[in-house]
C-alpha cells in the first residue's frame, strides 16, 4: 500500500529557505552558496525516506470489549507490531475515530489520538486509552491512520488502517433505594442473613433438587450443575441453578410511550425509564429473587417469563440498549395470560413516561398494580439516578 507523504508547515518553510539559497548562489555565482545548498537538500530526501521507511511492514490491531455500561470508560487497547528484521518505527500517532450509532439523537463523533515513542523492529508494543459513551445504543470505532514525523517534521506520512469495532453501550444503572424493598414487599430479612444461613438454605435446596433456572459460574460450584449448552452459546460458564426461591414473583411492564410530535424532555423521560427498569432487572437477577415476567413495548413488543438470573439480566439489558420509544402500552399489544394468571401477592408494576392509563385491564385477584411515572414523586423515591 502507498503511504502518502506531504510537506509539513516547517518543511514549507525550510524548503522556500533553500530556494532562496539556491538562487542566490545561482545568480551571484557563489560557489559556497551551492555548497550550503546540497547540505540543506540532504535533510528533506533524508526525511522522506525515514518516514516512508518507518510505516512500512507494521501491523495494527485493537483488543477492546463487546459491550460497556453507559457513562463508564471503555479501555481500548492497541497492539503496533513491527515487521522490519532492523529499522525501529519512531513518533508514531495511531488516530482512532468513535462515532455514536444512535439513530434517534445527533451522532458524536470524537478522534482519539495515541502516541508511541518507538517500536524497535521485530517486536510488538501496546498502549491503551479510554473512552466513555455518555448515550446507550451502538458505538463504532474506526482506525483512520497511523502517521509520523520523525525525525525532523519537515515531512508527514500516514497510512491508513481498515479497523473497525462495533460495542454495544447498555443503559446506565442507577440505585434503588431503601424504599423500593418495602415498595416491593421483599422480605426484610433476607438481606440479614448471614452467609453461614444462606449457605445451609442453599445446600438444602440442591439436595432436594429444586431446579428453576440458569446462572453464571461461582467459585465453588460442582462440575455436575454445568449446563453445557448455555455455556457454548454464552462463551462462559452457566450452571444450573437449585436454590430453593423465597421471594414473591414480580410483573413488570415497561412503557416507553412516546408522542408523535417527541420534545427533549419526552426523550429524557424515555431514557430515565430504561435506566430505572435496567436497575429493576439487574438488582432482581443478582438475587436471583423468584420469577420474573417482563413486558417491554416501544416501537416493538418483547416479553420475558422465567427465572431470574444474571443470564437474563445480561439479555434484557443487551435489548434494553437499542430498544426505541413507540406508541406506547396498549392491551392489545401485550400478552396478559401472565397478569390473569399471577398468583396471589404478585406485585404488577408499569414503569412508565406517562400520567397512569385508565384502559390497563383487570388482574388477577390478590395480584397488587403499581403505575410509577418517570418523574413523579413516587418514582424519585423509589430510583436514584446516576449524574
């Protein structure tokens, strides 16, 4: 591949020094002026070998990861192998170009620039830098080019590199307040046990193989709970899950309704929802508290029903990042064969950006309807957000 090369501002200016010497010598006759001249010529044929010879047989690569929570850095990490068996790669600056995929709010687009002093021939030198996506969604990042000026700057080469990463950027998490265990009659107790206790309850119920759902790996685990078929898929390792289940079961349904003729503040309204049902999800799946059934409608409607597990709360925050506001809650969007068939003490709550829906069809006798608005009272008590 041809690497361009171009003269920098100062090698302009060194060049139009060294015309301004030739023709002096040239046309007063001074044989010393010619002199000075050819040395001059000799630094910009010098740096333009150097820089070309420099970019020459190097390979880029990035290691970065598939997913990060909105609002935390992301560590992108660059790999610059040098090729050559003798000639080291000096000032080189490797631009990497983030731009945000979201198709709903203007894209971002910033350019990370990376400098690496040397890269001694035949070996591999990595460097690191950070970037924080502040919107969920998709980012993509893409390597425009690695350059230098080494050794004097009087020339400039780069070369481009064809690199590109896509990370899926899941809602932020925010807190869940004291209130919210009483708002979801969880049992008080159950965060006062002691290991010792949770430990016996756990034994007790593998020994009377109570199976009721899938989660990640733990230290301590017995072989024999693998579940080999998730964990192929997955690229970890699941295990099935025996805990005998205490808690009641919950029923959320999140609305992101969203008016046709959508201001700021109906957008910021949709984002604190996906935030405050991500934050649901992922404290109930990191108890592992009952069953879970979980509506989303936006443009699309999807729904969950089993277990609550960290497996599920990864899929639920990984739809979560690109699911986009639609018209919103209507009955005949949703499935309510699990509303009229919830049992008694089941909580039922819909999380959503509007004033409470007066069509939201009758449940099941016992079962409790909670509607927490984005912005009301009720839910600044409950949802504390990250600023």
């Amino acid at each position: 591949m041809a690497h361009p090369t171009r003269l920098t501002r100062e090698g302009v200016y060194y060049l139009f020094m060294l015309l301004f010497v030739i023709g002096g010598a040239v046309f007063r006759e001074v044989n010393l002026l010619l002199v000075i001249a050819a040395i001059m010529i000799g630094p910009i044929v010098f740096s333009w070998r150097i820089v070309t010879a420099t970019l020459s047989n190097l390979r880029v690569s990035r290691r970065v990861a598939s997913s990060v929570e909105a609002g935390m850095p992301l560590g992108v990490e660059l790999l610059v192998e040098n090729r050559r068996r003798r000639l080291a790669s000096w000032a080189l600056e490797v631009r990497d170009r983030v731009e945000s995929l979201n198709p709903i709010t203007t894209s971002d687009i910033r350019v990370s620039r990376v400098l690496i002093p040397s890269v001694p021939a035949g070996t591999t030198v990595r460097t690191h830098y950070a970037v924080r996506p502040t919107r969920r969604g998709r980012i993509q990042i893409t390597a425009s080019a690695v350059s230098t000026r080494f050794p004097w700057g009087f020339v400039a080469g780069e070369r481009a590199i064809n690199l590109v990463d896509e990370i899926l950027v899941t809602p932020r998490l925010g807190r869940l307040t004291s209130q919210w265990s009483q708002f979801i009659g969880a049992r008080e107790s159950e965060g006062q046990q002691s290991e010792r206790t949770r430990a016996t309850a756990q034994r007790r119920g593998f020994s009377e193989g109570d199976y009721y759902g899938l989660r990640e790996w733990r230290p301590g685990d017995s072989r024999r709970w693998i579940h080999w078929r998730t964990s192929a898929k997955i690229g970890g390792m699941a295990v099935l899950q025996f805990e005998q289940r205490r808690n009641k079961d919950l029923i959320l349904i999140v609305d992101l309704w969203n008016p046709s003729t959508a201001e700021e503040r109906h957008q910021l309204a949709v984002e604190w929802t996906v935030s405050f049902a991500g934050t649901i999800v992922a404290d109930i799946c990191h108890r592992a508290a009952g069953n879970l059934t979980l509506a989303i409608v936006g443009q699309e409607t999807r729904s969950w029903d089993r277990a609550a597990s960290p497996l599920l709360a990864r899929e639920v925050l990984e739809y979560l990042a690109e699911v986009q506001p639609g018209s919103g809650y209507e009955p005949a969007k949703l499935n309510l064969a699990s509303l009229r068939n919830a049992s008694s003490g089941t909580k039922v709550i819909v999380a959503s950006t509007r004033a409470p829906d007066p069509q939201m069809p009758a449940v099941a006798d016992g079962t409790e309807l909670q509607w927490i608005e984005v912005g009301s009272s009720r839910f600044k008590q409950l949802f504390l957000g990250e600023s």
